[in-house]
C-alpha cells in the first residue's frame, strides 16, 4: 500500500514571495539585525559568544544566554571558515548561507542576523 504523497511544486516567484513577507515581518517587529561582518580574528567560541551577546543586547532581544534551542538563525553572505567554527558551537544560534535562506528557516527562529547588508539585499533582490 503506497503512501499518499502531499509535496506540492512551487513556483520560484511564489517562493521569493514567501521569503519577502516573512522577511518583512521580521523587519516590522525588529528582528533583525544588519551586520556589516561577523569576521572574527581567529577560531574562538567565547569571543563569537561575546559578539551575540553584545548584538542582543544592542538590539533589545531577549536573553539568549539561558537558551538551548536556536533562537538565532545567522545567515552568512559567504562562506569563511573562521566564523562557521566560531558560531557552531553556540547552543542558541544557527548558521545558514543567504542562498539557501528559506521562509521556513526564518520563520522556525525567533530573530536573524544578516552579514553584509548590502550584498545580501542585493542578492535577495535578484532572486525576486
């Protein structure tokens, strides 16, 4: 007996259109903070941990200290391998590429943080 399959295609236009609401939702409630980089001198957790700390405090977000599940969801502009080991330990936080943003993604977190605002609004853009 076969399983009922529910997956459904979607359009690339209605996919960015998605992505676009939630985003501006996020952007409404002030859930999202714009960085112009995260790069870190070198491969330290405590001081990738001191840099959410200080967002989160800038921005007005509640505490993330306590928390164990990811709040944050970091998208990255491009890959550099000194923020990914950096941030992946960070029990409250998640990495992700700005390519593979998806409305899903940003919906599951409680706040985003973008790296390079103005490449990145310009990517997303495109894909619009």
């Amino acid at each position: 007996l076969a399983e009922k399959n529910y997956k459904r295609k979607i359009s690339k236009k209605m996919r960015a259109q998605a992505l676009f609401s939630v985003l501006s939702k996020k952007l409404k409630d002030n859930e999202i903070i714009f960085i112009d980089s995260l790069a870190m001198p070198s491969i330290k957790t405590k001081s990738a941990a001191d840099v959410v700390k200080n967002l989160s405090k800038t921005a007005g977000w509640k505490s993330l200290e306590n928390s164990k599940k990811p709040r944050v969801l970091t998208a990255l502009f491009e890959r550099d391998e000194k923020i990914e080991k950096s941030f992946r330990n960070l029990p409250q936080l998640e990495l992700v590429f700005l390519k593979n943003l998806n409305p899903l993604d940003v919906l599951n977190y409680q706040y985003l943080l973008i790296e390079n605002p103005v490449e990145s609004v310009k990517f997303l853009e495109s894909r619009g």
